[in-house]
C-alpha cells in the first residue's frame, strides 16, 4: 500500500480496542480477534489518536513528527510501516 497524505485511517468497529500502559510498555487488547499485542510508542501513539477518531496520513505524519522530534519525512516513513503492520493485524484500516 503506497502512502496518500489524504487517506483516513480508522480503528475497524468490530475490534474493540483496549489499551492499557504499565512502565512504557503499550499493550492493545483486540476484543473481536481475542489477540493482545505489545507495540512501540509510536505505534501506541498512532492507535490511541484512532481511538478517538479517524485520521489522514498527513496528519498522523505531523503528530509522529512532533511526538519523536523528527524530520517529517522520516516520520512518513515510519508511519507507512507502522499502518501497514496495524492494519495486517486488523487494528488499524483505511477508510474505504
């Protein structure tokens, strides 16, 4: 899937994402898959901005910038691999 600054992303209604953080560690509970997984602070960052609502990738791209204090371009590109893991998972997906 290629990066579009304008395609939203969204949290699948049916997932039912819980989060919990215990030292730093992030771990999201996918009540519909019944799957826990640990994800790094960006990752967590990009489910929890989901969580409240949908987002483009320009967006999150500028949020994940700020948050890790780098270049946006590097934020780019660790945002494509952060959505392209979340959504193989079915915790994350664009918004059709």
């Amino acid at each position: 899937m290629t990066s579009d600054p304008v395609r939203l992303w969204r949290i699948p209604p049916e997932a039912d994402l819980h989060h919990r953080e215990w030292d730093g560690e992030h771990v999201f509970f996918h009540g519909a898959a019944g799957d826990t997984h640990r994800f790094s602070e960006a990752a967590a960052l990009i489910l929890l901005r989901l969580m409240t609502a949908p987002a483009d990738e320009s967006s999150l791209t500028i949020m994940l910038s700020k948050a890790s204090e780098v270049d946006p371009a590097e934020a780019a590109a660790a945002l494509s691999s952060i959505l392209k893991e979340l959504a193989s998972l079915e915790y994350a997906e664009p918004v059709a």
